[in-house]
C-alpha cells in the first residue's frame, strides 16, 4: 500500500480569477481515468497522465458554487470554471464580489502546489475592461452537478443541418440563406436555359411532323 501511495504524484495546478469566478488549471496532457470531485469548499482529483497517477486534493479559501461550476477534459489540461460562492441570504455583500488572496485555504500548501496563470490573469482594478474569462475550451464540458445540460448544448452545432431544406443537406455547410438563394436561383436559370431548348426543338419536330399528317388527311 505504502509503495502505491508513493507512486501517487502531485497534480500541478495554476489558476487566474474574476471577482465573481475562478480558472483553475490542471496542467497534465492526455488525462485519463479522471475523477472530479468538487464541492463547495474542496476540489478533488485524480488521473493519469503519461502512465503516471496524479492526484489533487485542496480546500478552498472561500466556499464556491459547486453546481454553477464546470470542466472539460482537453488534450494538455484539465479546465475548471468555478464560481464563487453568493451570500446564501440573498443581500447584497461585498463580500461576494472580491477578488481572493490566494486560491487555497493553506497558504503554506499554496506556496508547494499552486502558481499563477498569468495568461489570464488581470489585475482587480482592471478587470472591468479585461472582462470576463473565455470560456470556449470549456465547451462541450460537463457539469460539476447543476450544470448537465451544456453536454447537450454541443449538439446545437448540428442546426447547421437546416441547410438540408429543399433537399440540399449537402450545402449546409455553406452558411448563410443568402448563398443557398443565390445558388438555387442560378441553378434555376441554368435549369431554364438548359431545358427549354431541347424542349422548344422537340415541339417544334413533333408538330412539323404531324403536319403533314393532318394535310394528308
């Protein structure tokens, strides 16, 4: 047993943070077996990740909202997007709009486990025109609990599949109604241009050929 926990490594973390959220960071590649285990006032994780196990396991600095938060598995780290707890009496504090110290409860285990992530890191007094965090690596992601249903929400990329309308599924692809009219339109011109002389010509023959018919009559 002794030598099993042993071989359990630290998962390194870094993490960046709004007044109302926070960005939390695994930074493994290729994660595997995960397990994620976040409530509202600790994180859990474990996987592996180059044949290695990794394990995480912090106390916030202050209590998050579990099931307003999410995660998403990509190829070189593990996403968090957590928010911050609200006063559970509703009032206005401003308390629950601040920006935190330090991510964790133990600042000396801040100090051996935790680092900045600077590239979406801002300043408390420039967040205003910072905004807010990108959240497109987290879609697609799944819930932490009270968030199932952004798993479906990646499903919506498939309205493009409108475009199927009037038979053309296959140009669905090419985005806006405006070239789907254009390209019907001048699919119809070449349709009239290219059907209305054969048929011109053919009734032209059939009625020169039955005019002789009716004289020999």
């Amino acid at each position: 047993m002794a030598d099993s926990k042993a071989q359990i490594k630290t998962a390194p973390i870094k993490w960046a943070q709004r007044s109302d959220s926070l960005y939390v960071t695994i930074a493994l590649q290729d994660v595997t077996e995960e397990k994620i285990d976040l409530t509202d006032q600790k994180l859990e994780f474990q996987g592996k990740s180059d044949g290695k196990i990794y394990a995480l396991n912090i106390e916030f600095f202050k209590p998050v909202d579990a099931k307003g938060s999410t995660y998403n598995v990509l190829p070189r780290s593990v996403q968090m997007h957590v928010l911050k707890a609200k006063s559970k009496d509703g009032d206005d504090d401003d308390d629950d709009d601040e920006f935190w110290p330090r991510l964790l409860k133990d600042k000396a285990l801040e100090k051996n486990q935790v680092t900045v992530d600077w590239n979406r890191y801002v300043d408390e007094d420039e967040e205003e025109d910072a905004g807010g965090f990108d959240l497109s690596a987290l879609e697609g992601g799944r819930g932490m609990g009270g968030m199932p249903g952004m798993e479906g929400m990646g499903g919506m990329g498939g309205m493009g599949g409108m475009g199927g309308m009037g038979g053309m599924g296959g140009m669905g692809g090419m985005g806006g109604d405006m070239n789907m009219e254009a390209l019907m339109k001048q699919m119809g011109d070449m349709g009239a241009m290219g059907g209305d002389e054969p048929g011109m010509d053919g009734d032209d023959d059939s009625d020169d050929d039955s005019l002789p018919d009716l004289e020999d009559a």
